[in-house]
C-alpha cells in the first residue's frame, strides 16, 4: 500500500520529540512515505505550540515525556487553540509516540480524544502502518491510496 498527495494538495506534519536522534529517525521514516510537503520539528511542547500558532498541520506526532512543556500538556493547550480558531474544521489527528504507553499521560491523551499510540522503540514499518492509518482515517480529502 502506498499513499499519495492528490494533485494541488499538501500534507504537514509536526514532530515534537526532545531527543534529535529521535526526530531525525522519524523524519527519515516519514520521508520514506514521500506523501509529506513539509516535516516540521519542535523540541518540546512548548516549541510545538509556538509553532502550532503561525502554522496547521495535518498530522502531529509527539512524545509525552519531555522537558519544559510535556507532550500531555501540548496536547491540552494545542487542542484548545485548534477548536478555537477551526471551531468547525475536523481535528487534527495526533499520534503519541511514547516508551511509557501504560501510563497515566496516556489515559488522560485518550481522554483527550488522541486515537493513536506507538511504543517507543519502533520499527519503520509499526510507525509507517500507524500514521497510514491516521492518514487514511482523516485525510481522505488530501490523499489517495494505492493498493498494490
């Protein structure tokens, strides 16, 4: 299965993790999907929201366990700018990728509405099936699905 972009269409996606070794490796992971416009990334969920104010993305994958802002606290805030300014948008799907997946951050994630979970570490093909998988559940619209 392979996804692509329609055509005029363009898919961003954000990369909250504080560990560079850690962003670079699913970035490079998502660069081997080639249906991603643009890979932004943030250090931390303070960094993240900044950029969450100047740009929307179609896709955020973070880590909870960070410094400064946690991703659970991102995760809060970030929902809350995204029903405020896009009230009648669809949300943006948000994938936690976490070492810590039975803790409590998650269950309130969940709570939150995030739908998607991989466990750190993770092969390429785990990481690619789960953000196949959010794409496919919300970004219809922007993409197509090639089933080989």
């Amino acid at each position: 299965m392979e996804i692509q972009l329609k055509p005029n269409e363009k898919l961003n996606v954000l990369v909250v993790d504080d560990q560079e070794d850690i962003r670079d490796t699913l970035k490079m992971f998502l660069e081997m999907m080639t249906c991603f416009t643009f890979v932004i990334e943030a250090k931390d969920g303070a960094d993240a929201y900044r950029k969450c104010q100047v740009q929307r993305f179609d896709l955020i994958i973070t880590d909870l366990m960070m410094p400064i802002v946690k991703g659970i606290d991102f995760i809060q805030n970030y929902q809350a700018l995204e029903t405020r300014n896009h009230p009648d948008d669809s949300k943006t799907p948000i994938i936690i990728l976490s070492a810590n997946v039975t803790g409590d951050e998650v269950k309130r994630a969940i709570g939150y509405g995030v739908k998607y979970v991989v466990t750190k570490p993770c092969t390429a093909e785990e990481f690619i099936a789960k953000v196949s998988e959010a794409l496919i559940k919300h970004k219809k619209n922007k993409i197509k699905v090639i089933r080989e």
